[in-house]
C-alpha cells in the first residue's frame, strides 16, 4: 500500500512541455540502458536474491528495455 | 594467474574491441543501412580475496526511420577457490573456473506517433553466477563417484513482447512487458535408501512488467516498475522500483532509487540507493554513490539441510566519472561493496564457506561511439 501510494504520488498526471525539458533531458537524467549512463551492476543482482527481478537464472540482458 | 591479473587482462581487452568497430561498420555499409548507429563495450568486474566474477558485453544499436534494432553478444567468467566445510570428510579445496556466452536480439517498430511495440530473444550457454558454480563443486565432490550423478550443462533462452505508450506527450510513458525464460541449472542432489536423487533441473519463468516513466516538473524525471515473477517451484515473487532524478542545477544532478521483493512464505528484500553527479565541464562529469540492501533470507526451515542464502545486508559505496565528447562517451566507476550474512545456522552449515562476510571491488568501465 505505501509503495503503491508513493508510486502513484511520484507518476503524477503533469504535461511539460519539451521546450522546458532541458535540464530533463540531459544524459544523466534519462533512465538510459547504455552502460555508459547507468552506474548500476550487472554483478549484484546476481549476490542480492532480492534486487533481481526475473526468479530464473539470467540471461544476456534486456535488449528492448528502456 | 592470479585473479586479479586475470580481471585486469579481460579489461584491458574488452576496451581495446570497440576501437575495431568502425572498420566493421564500413564493412557493413554495402548492406545500405542507414540511421544512426551505437557501438558500445562495457566490462565489469567484481572481486575479492576467493572469488573473481567478470560481466563483459558488446553492444550495437541502430534507429532507423521507424524501426529500432539491438544486438548484444554478453560474455561472463567466474572463478573461486571453493573450500569445504571443515566438517566434510568428502570435500577438498579446489580452483574452479568457468564462463558463459550470451546472444540477445531485439527489436523496435512504432505503430504511430505515441505507440510502440518491441520484441526480444536471447540465448545463454554456461553458469549465470558464483553462487551456482560453489554448489555445483559441492556435489560434484559428494556424489561425483556415484552411478546416477550427471555433469551440469547449464542454458537458457528468453523471449519477450512489449507495449510502449506516450499517454502524454513527451512527459508520460506507459510500458508493458512479458517475458518467458527457459533454464536448465546445475541441479542439486539429495540421496537416501533409495539412492541418489537429481533435483529440478529445467526451470520455467513467467514475468510481467509495468512501468511509469514520467517528467514531473522541468527538472524531475521518474520510472515506477512493478514486476510478477513466477518460477518453476517457487511461489511468485512481486517486486517494485522506483527510480527519481532530480536536476539541483545546471551542474548537479540527484539519483534515487528505492526498491524490494516479496515471496511467500517469507523472503523479502528492500534496497536503495543514491547518487550525486557534478558536470565538471561540458565534456566530463563525477559521480559519488551509495547503495544499501538487507533481504531475510531464502531458508525456511534452518534445523534442515539447505543450500539456500541466509539473510543478507550489503552496503556499498562509489565513485565515477563519465567524458562525453562529440560522438564518444567513456565511463569508469570504482566502488567498494560489503557482504553480510547472517549466521547460517546448523542447516547451511556445509556451506559456511560460501556465505561468508566478504569486502568486494567493483570497477566498471564502458565506452560507446555513434554513427
């Protein structure tokens, strides 16, 4: 429930417009799957039961995530 | 060779690849592609005083007009000095190495100007992780000699669909995802009067992904990820993630992301993390991150014999820079990381060595070139 209701606080219904998303727009600000703008590990799921998504073993990686 | 020669060496190789993509490109070109083109190379490693785990993959992406296309080859090692109990009359220490080759295809076609649909497969040979190479060692020593005991040959393949939806233009996105994956694992054993006994070796997953990508205000961007797991044998597993970037100023940037997992009858799992970046230059940024997680653990009963994990914490913490420039871009990341378990208790006991407190190192570095 609280994680629901956190969810739902930060989703939000507000239209930006694009000439006033520079600063959201900027490579570090995009939740890019390039490795050169993601600082997460591809390791620590695989020691953290918990931080991986998928119950299976893992596979070669998202190639359509976004 | 040492680990840490040997983590070294598969770095400086995987950098030194991506160097040799332009001439791949050229050699494409009579295929009359067009569009724009990503090459990129990342390597990480992670390692401490036992164990060496190396993640390596090569990437290409290409937009074109209205359709998208990504391809990965991935390329894992592991290596660890496994150690017996004291208490295992069969066990004896022992270097093991193996690794593992991966394949994955997708693709991206827009329906319109607001809808999107992807697809992707791939495909693995070899071990996904240490923690499976450890156990495999295991009863590979109790029952290696034993009529009925089969080497390990572990693959798997995945296939996935998705829906993407702008619901609002440029600041809101809905994305839908199923995926399917096939694993064959190393299995585990159990013997009685009846003999040697091979456990689940094929495991099935079914998951389904929703996802909320929104820009909130002109300097806050969110992903929320709610994700449905099941598995062969488990029960299902529900898991979110939620992800803020903040925009401080035209410099500084704040990262966030809080995260956790539920499956009966008692495993759960929270993490989160932060991050701090500062645009030194036009060109080069810093990072400085942290990172926390604590799960209860995967053994349900702790007075029966079990190779599940015991209850973890982990802690880690960063730093990182990035350079960008004209068509480049260049990351490498440093961080140390802190495994913590719990006292396994007499039903893990055989495997005390391998959920032992250890102090890691992580360096991470990626490279990629557009087109």
């Amino acid at each position: 429930m609280i994680v629901m209701g956190f969810a739902g606080l930060v989703s939000g219904c507000s239209h930006v417009p694009a000439y006033d998303q520079a600063m959201v727009s900027k490579p570090n600000m995009i939740f890019s799957e390039s490795p050169v703008f993601d600082f997460g590990s591809k390791v620590l799921p695989r020691i953290e039961p918990g931080a991986s998504a998928s119950g299976g073993a893992q596979a070669a990686g998202c190639a359509t995530c976004r | 060779m040492h680990a840490e020669l040997k983590g070294a060496a598969i770095a400086l190789a995987w950098v030194l690849i991506p160097l040799s993509l332009g001439a791949q490109k050229r050699a494409l070109g009579g295929l009359n592609w067009s569009g724009v083109w990503r090459g990129e190379a990342d390597l990480e490693t992670v390692w401490c005083n036992d164990i060496l785990l190396v993640e390596s993959a090569l990437g290409f992406r290409q937009r074109l007009g209205r359709r998208g296309l990504n391809l990965s080859v991935s390329y894992g090692y592991f290596q660890l000095d496994y150690a017996p109990a004291d208490f295992d009359p069969f066990g004896i220490e022992r270097q093991r190495s193996e690794d593992r080759t991966g394949f994955q295809l997708g693709l991206l076609q827009s329906l319109s100007k607001r809808w999107e649909v992807t697809a992707s497969g791939g495909v693995y040979h070899g071990y996904t992780d240490h923690r499976s190479l450890w156990l495999d060692e295991y009863y590979r020593q109790q029952f290696g000699n034993l009529e009925d005991y089969e080497e390990s040959d572990p693959w798997g393949y995945n296939l996935s669909a998705g829906l993407r939806w702008e619901y609002i233009p440029s600041s809101g996105f809905i994305q839908l995802q199923a995926l399917f994956s096939r694993d064959d694992v190393a299995p585990g054993y159990e013997i009685d009067f009846d003999g040697l006994f091979r456990g689940t070796e094929t495991l099935y997953t079914w998951t389904g992904r929703i996802s909320f990508e929104n820009v909130l205000t002109s300097r806050i961007r969110s992903l929320n990820e709610f994700i449905i797991t099941d598995t062969t044998d488990r029960e299902i597993r529900s898991a979110y993630q939620g992800s803020l970037n903040w925009a401080l100023t035209r410099r500084w940037v704040a990262r966030a992301v809080l995260g956790g997992a539920l499956e009966k009858p008692e495993f759960d799992a929270y993490y989160f993390s932060f991050g701090l970046d500062f645009d030194c230059t036009s060109s080069l940024l810093f990072s400085f991150s942290g990172r926390y997680y604590s799960d209860t653990g995967e053994i349900e009963d702790a007075l029966l014999f079990s190779s599940a994990a015991p209850a973890l914490e982990s802690y880690q913490l960063g730093l990182g820079l990035r350079w960008v420039k004209n068509l480049y871009s260049f990351k490498l990341f440093v961080a140390r990381y802190f495994t913590r378990y719990e006292d396994p208790g007499i039903g893990v006991a055989s495997f005390v060595n391998l959920y032992r407190d250890r102090n890691w190192t992580i360096v991470q570095c990626a490279f990629s070139k557009e087109w």
